[in-house]
C-alpha cells in the first residue's frame, strides 16, 4: 500500500531525521505535498528521502506525528496489535497483578503511538484520543486493544482542551463491551474505586502510583496533609502505613466523597481522618499562622501553566502556595512537591521551590527528585513527555 506522501522544506528535516516524532506545518513543503484528510501519510526530505511514516492532522500546528521511520511497516491492524502486545508486556513485567492491577497502558509518544492514552483499570480500557490523526485509527486501535487485552469494556473520555487545537469535538462513550459507573482497582496493594465516567481526566492520576508508595514509607506515626488529594490516593496509602491521621482537602467534592469511600474500602475509619472541601490557597493561607502543623505534606496541584503563556502567573501560583506549605510543617517535616505542567522544566521548578522556600523562611534539603511511575515511559527523541516531576524535601529543625 502506498501511503500519501508529504515532503519537508529544503533544510526542515533535522529533528525529524534525529527521530523526534512531530512535524511542525511550517516544515512542510504545500506545492510538493499529497495532503489531504487525517491518516497515515509518509514524510520525505526535500531530496526524496523517507522519513517517517506518521499521523497526519490536518488542522494542526503538529502536521505530523511519527508512528514508524520503517518504510516497509505496514500501519494497520496488526501493527497496533505488536505495539499494544510490547505495551503490555511491559506493564506486566513492571507490576506484579497481585499488588498493582491499574496502569497506564499506552503512553501516546512513550510507546509510540502519538495521541493516544489507554488506562488499564482492571478489566476496563479507557481510551483517549488527542489528535485528528490518531482519531482516524479509532476502530483500528478498538479492535487490536480487545484482541490484545480481552477486556471486559473499553470507555472512550476524549474530552481534553487539546482536541480544540485538531478542531476535534469531545467523544465520551461505551466503544466495547459493558463498563460501570465506578471500577476498583488495586494499587500497590490498596483498593480504590474510579469513577471513570465522570472522574478527572481518565478517572484516576495513575502517573503517582510510585510517589504514593515512595511517601507511605515515610508517614508512619505522622499526621499527614494531602493538598489537591482528589480520590485520596495519597492519603490512604498513608493511613494504610500507619500515617497518625490524614487531612484531605480539594476543591472537588464528588472527589472527597469517593475518597472517604476509598478509606472504608481499605478498612480505614474515615472518622479518624479529616476531608475538607476547600480552595487551597484559601485553606493554607488561614492555617500558616494557626498553630496545627503537620508532618507531612503532600502538594499535588492540577497543571497551573497549561500553555507558553501562562508560565509567569502559573510560577507565581506555584511559588505561592509551595511558600504557604512550608510554613504549614513541623520542624523536621516532609513536604513531597509536585508540578504536571510539561512547561516547567525540572530546572524551572527547583528555581520556583528555592524561590518559596527563601519566602517561607524555612530551610529545606531535597532528599529526592521523582517522575512519573514507569507505565508513563519516555521516549528520548521526546523529552516534552517528561512533564511530572517532584521533590520530597525535609524542613530545617
Ligand atoms: N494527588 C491526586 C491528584 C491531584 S489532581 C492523586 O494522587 O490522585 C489535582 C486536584 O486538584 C484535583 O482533584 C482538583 O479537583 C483539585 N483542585 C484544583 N484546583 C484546586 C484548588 N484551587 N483548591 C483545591 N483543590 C483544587
């Protein structure tokens, strides 16, 4: 099969002969080009030479994003089936399903396949699509996953901002099988129910299954506030350490309610535990001079800089509210910081943490820097997929 063929500008072809998986619209040569609806295309340099063989979106910045720079690999069912089998493979040799039955199955670019995420929550699939191109795959991509996986439903949650930019609209559904309203999983031995229908995002932030259990070994005895805690994924497994007691707070309350159900299921009384809907900024700037503090302090805060523009006010807020957790700690205390936002680098972020730690006045040691957990790969031609990173830090004496 010959696929329609795109062909770069004289000089364009640097990043994508170096194996970085996008091509830019600006790359692309308009007179030379077959281009036509979203789908599979080939990418050629300005001399003839192949490249890549991608995704093509027509309405995007992002032309073209590559799934193959092997000219002979054919892109239909049974390729998406080896790259899920890989996939899987992998998830199945990093969590032992007795402990961890919950991960993130495709990692879009980190297991190249660009614009699409799949969430493993047991026996469910969900699905989400962010590109015109990979949208073309849909019915591609469902078949290989129920033949790879056999799961008992696959939900769609393509709702995110970024289909704006593929001047896509929102498609949520039942694309397999039957799927609940909630599913359990088991996360590193502890149960939580995901609401994958209506929850953030795919329903559950799979990205913090290390650091939850990383920051669980050092809560023990302690008396622990989870800021952003949404489901309480850090927060029970905390209180399943032996965390004295655990204060959840988020601004969502559909999310405290499936936290506080999340402590019983762990056979946790959510009565010794505190849930608070609140803002956060609201709640650590009342108790910074109150005299509760905690031990340990977990700040997980939804994107702040979502785009270019928005990384000076998304820094401040950042440096804010990592200032107010400071002053929120006992001497001694641990504070486990967290940015998702892929604009701020690992070196923007350790700027932000001095920055607020010299405002709060506190003397903090990074004892750790943490990523994403492993079923979030990233590919080395795409550092951009590397956008959650933290610190555990301790506080001065
Ligand atoms: N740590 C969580 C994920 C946090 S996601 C986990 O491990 O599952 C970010 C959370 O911040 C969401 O639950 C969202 O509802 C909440 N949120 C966003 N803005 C907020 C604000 N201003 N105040 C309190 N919570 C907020």
């Amino acid at each position: 099969m010959k696929y329609p063929l795109i062909t770069l500008k004289e000089g364009r072809d640097r990043t994508a002969r170096a194996g970085h998986p996008w091509i830019f619209s600006g790359a692309i040569e308009p007179a030379k080009s077959e281009l036509g609806a979203a789908g599979v295309v080939d990418v050629q340099d300005a001399a003839g030479v192949f490249l890549c063989r991608g995704l093509f979106s027509p309405s995007s910045m992002m032309a073209v994003r590559a799934l193959t720079a092997r000219q002979d690999e054919m892109v239909n069912g049974e390729f998406y089936e080896r790259r899920i089998k890989t996939a899987l493979a992998l998830r199945e040799q990093l969590f032992p399903v007795k402990h961890t039955n919950a991960y993130r199955l495709i990692n879009s670019e980190g297991d190249f396949l660009p614009g699409l995420v799949v969430d493993r929550y047991a026996d469910i699939l969900v699905v989400q699509i962010s590109t015109a191109g990979m949208e073309s795959q849909r019915e591609k991509i469902v078949a290989a996953l129920t033949r790879v996986v056999a799961p008992a439903g696959i939900y769609e949650r393509s709702d995110m901002g970024a289909r704006r930019e593929e001047k896509l609209g929102d498609q949520v559904g039942v694309l397999f099988g039957e799927v609940p309203d909630q599913v359990e999983i088991l996360e590193n031995g502890a149960r939580f129910m995901v609401d994958v229908k209506n929850g953030q995002k795919t329903g559950f932030y799979l990205d913090q299954k290390e650091n939850r259990r990383r920051l669980a070994e050092l809560t023990k005895g302690k008396r622990v506030l989870n800021c952003f805690s949404y489901t309480g994924g850090f927060s029970v497994a905390a209180a399943l350490a032996g965390a004295a007691q655990v204060t959840s707070v988020d601004s969502s309350r559909p999310a405290l309610e499936l936290a506080e159900g999340n402590f019983k299921m762990n056979g946790l009384d959510p009565e010794q535990h505190e849930f608070i809907v609140a803002d956060m900024f609201e709640f650590l700037e009342d108790m910074k001079n109150g005299q509760k503090k905690w031990d340990v302090i977990v700040l997980d805060p939804p994107a702040f800089v979502k785009s270019r523009q928005d990384i000076t006010g998304g820094l401040k807020a950042y440096t804010q509210i990592n200032e107010l957790a400071m002053r929120c700690l006992t001497p001694g205390g641990i504070l486990a910081t967290f940015s998702c936002s892929h604009h701020v680098g690992l070196d923007a972020f350790s700027n932000m943490v001095h920055i607020a730690a010299s405002r709060a006045n506190r003397a903090m040691q990074i004892l750790e820097t943490r990523f994403a957990a492993a079923d979030h790969p990233v590919s080395v031609h795409f550092p951009e997929g590397h956008y959650l990173k933290g610190y555990i830090m301790k506080a001065g004496e």
